[in-house]
C-alpha cells in the first residue's frame, strides 16, 4: 500500500524558542484567548506551576489583553518585555 500526502512540503522559515531547562526562578505570563472557561482554567494552570515549581512567579493573564485578536498585538509582546517574562502560556482551546 503506499500512502500519499495531499498537503505537500512545508519550508520552516522560524524556528521556536528554546526550551526553558527548569520553570524555578522564571516570570511566566499566562494569556487569554478569551476562549472556553479560560477565566478558570488559566489560573487553575498557575496554582498547578507553582505546586511544582515554587519559586515561579506567575503572571495573571489579567495583566495583559485579552482575546485572539489582541494577545498577538505588539502592545502584549511590549508589556511582556517590560514585566520580565521568561515564558508565555496561552490559553485556552475551545
């Protein structure tokens, strides 16, 4: 049987950031799309980082806007930067 991939090929011209070695010590932002329940699971992931990592510092996603059209925007990259953040956690699927 041979198999056939309709999609084609797909030249990766970015590549994704490095993998941070621990979540101890980072400022990590959490960010809304404003999809599904995010308003309760988004913050249910913070309680669940620091459980394992105690010393993060997590950032509400009501620190930065909210909603798919927004949380790409420069001002949220710009408001990143000024807070320090080490990682950004989006969220959340609908």
């Amino acid at each position: 049987m041979e198999v056939y991939d309709p999609s084609g090929s797909t030249e990766i011209t970015e590549l994704h950031a490095p993998r941070l070695e621990t979540l101890n010590g980072k400022k990590i932002a959490l960010l809304s799309n404003d999809s599904w329940q995010a308003h309760r699971t988004l913050p249910l992931v913070g309680k669940m980082i620091k459980a394992d990592y105690p010393t993060a510092e997590i950032l509400s996603y009501e620190e930065f806007p909210i909603g798919n059209a927004v949380i790409d925007a420069d001002a949220t990259v710009v408001r990143a930067k000024e807070l320090g953040v080490d990682a950004v956690i989006v969220g959340n699927a609908a």
